[in-house]
C-alpha cells in the first residue's frame, strides 16, 4: 500500500522504516534532504515537496505528517488540503492539540477530503517494538488504512491475552485502537502522556528517596546506603512495579549509578498541560498527573535525584535531551 510521510525525524523516520519492511510503499519529503536521501536507499521514493508528493502517489492518497505540534503541522496540513483531490485521507500522527483535531476534520470534510488524528506511542523503540496507535477519524478511512496500521503495531504476541475479550474488537490486541471521531485519538493521546507523567514521577520520587537513604539527617544506625542499580535490576523481575519505563532506569542506572550526566531539568510537552487543563474543563480530581506537571517545572529550579532519573526515562524511551545546568 501506498503513503506519503511528511517529516522524518526520529518518529516520522522509522514509521517509514517499519512500513517499508513490510513490503509498503513510501513517499517521503522532509525539509532537510538528508533523511530523505538516506530513506531513498533503503527503498522509499524522496520527492522535494508537497506538490510532487501529491503527484507521486496513486488516487486516492493518504498522506502522513509527523511534524511538531503547532504550526508546522497547521503549514503543511493547510497546503495538503489545497493540493489533495475529493477522496484523499490526511493523517496528523504528531502530538497536536486535540481540539486542533476536531477543527481540522471539519476544515478537511468540507473540501471532500478525510482526516484522521492518530496519537503514536513508541519512542525511539518503535521501529523494532511496534506503535501503539490511537485513532480518530471516520471509521471508513480507518478501515482503508487497516494494511498500514497492521504493519506499525506490535501486533497480538506483544502481550498475553485479556481474559473476557471474547467477541470484542480484535484490532486493540494488535496494538491500535479506533476511539471515536475526530479529536479522540489526540484526546486519548493526551490523556496516556499525563499518565505516562505520573508514573515517571512516581518511580523517580522512590528512586530519589532510596538515593537519600544515607542522609545526615538521619540518626547513624538507621543510615541506609542503597545499591539502585542492583534494585531496580531486581525490580524488574516478578514485581508489581515491573515495566518499560523500569526496564529503560535499569539501564541508565548500570551505565550511571549517580545519574551524573543529567542535570535533573525536565522539560514538559504540550500533552501534560493539556491534560490538566482538561481535568479542570470536566471537573475531574486528577490530583497525581497535576501534581507531576507542577514537579517538572520546580525541576528547573532545584537538583535532585528525581529529576535525573525522570531526564534518564525520558532520553530512554524518547531519546529526549535535557539543557544542561550551567
């Protein structure tokens, strides 16, 4: 099947990557030529802009951006929506705004034209893991896209079976969710980042209090001096705290016991933010997820052990750099 990426950057890159081992083919444009000319010799068609895309790819076309949220992606989905025919589908697979979403899908209807927001988790590990896909959009263009999709997601062995799933949609236990119309999948998008924010803090929160064991402010005999590395090896096997986001500290851990590279300053994307302020729109107590916006920005003020680790997941699974402190 045919699809055109736009953006190809550590996501937008190896989508291209895992679609073309699949056998797909890939028109690919990106600003800088670079990625482009590197894709083109592993198997993908790099053309030099949108209107050559367009004309390179069969009717009717279906055409992903993977760009920053904001105007980037607003840029290139306004010169697609003037150059795709009656038909076509536009994909914003970034982390956009949801309600960006909603209005993106009525401008798109209103010229003939689909769209579909997808929310695309994986990192930097996708290309051998697998997306987790979250889907919004008309069914029927789901469905036309279904080759694509089935070729990104990890696919049913990724996870042992849901008991009582019996009957149910068959496509979540591949690794990728229709939610409903457009917005949803950047909403549900939003909603998974400000859990993902919650669990980070947490377990960065234990780790920092495990690094403190020892304090001075501690009387001598309850002075505890902690081997994380070896803990958080040990964690990862038979318990209930066991996960991706452990596995990837365990790692920076045995390479960096003290953190040091990290400065401890964490940054925050859009979806963190917007997840609170949806808390507040639905009158929803969603205490933990606020409480681990508001640890990223004290973050840039002070230097702990949390902070690192939180930098040290975020460059595991996001491949995310932090400022060093000067």
């Amino acid at each position: 099947m045919q699809l055109g990426m736009v953006g190809l950057g550590r996501m937008g890159g190896n989508i291209v990557r895992r679609l073309l081992q699949a056998g797909h083919d890939c028109v690919v444009w990106d600003r800088d030529p670079a990625p482009g000319q590197a894709l083109a010799q592993e198997g993908a068609r790099a053309v030099d802009g949108l209107r050559a895309m367009v004309a390179a790819l069969d009717a009717p076309r279906a055409i992903w951006v993977m760009l920053p949220a904001g105007a980037a992606t607003e840029e290139a989905l306004a010169e697609l929506a003037a150059l795709l025919t009656r038909g076509d589908v536009a994909i914003d697979g970034g982390n956009s705004f949801w309600k960006d979403g909603v209005r993106r899908g009525a401008m798109l209807r209103a010229k003939g034209l689909h769209f579909l927001d997808i929310g695309t988790s994986g990192g930097v590990w996708g290309l051998a893991r697998g997306y987790s896909l979250m889907i919004g959009g008309e069914a029927a263009a789901v469905e036309r896209l279904d080759p694509i999709f089935r070729a990104l997601v990890p696919g049913k062995g990724a996870a042992a079976p849901t008991p009582g799933r019996d009957g149910l949609d068959p496509r979540p236990e591949e690794g990728y969710v229709h939610c409903g119309p457009n917005g949803a999948g950047h909403y549900v998008k939003m909603v998974h980042n400000g859990i993902e924010y919650g669990m980070m803090q947490a377990m960065a929160e234990g780790l920092d209090l495990m690094a403190h064991a020892g304090s001075e402010a501690l009387p001598p005999e309850h002075r505890l001096t902690l081997n994380l590395p070896d803990i958080t090896e040990g964690w990862r096997r038979g318990s209930v705290v066991a996960s991706w986001l452990l596995d990837l500290t365990a790692q920076a851990l045995a390479a960096d016991p003290k953190l040091e590279d990290y400065s401890g300053h964490v940054s925050d994307s859009g979806e963190g933010r917007w997840t609170v302020q949806a808390a507040v729109e639905t009158a929803v107590p969603a205490t933990v997820l606020s409480a681990a916006l508001w640890a990223r920005f004290a973050s840039r003020d002070e230097d702990r052990f949390s902070g690192k680790a939180l930098s040290a997941m975020r460059k595991g699974f996001g491949g995310h750099l932090e400022p060093k402190k000067g």
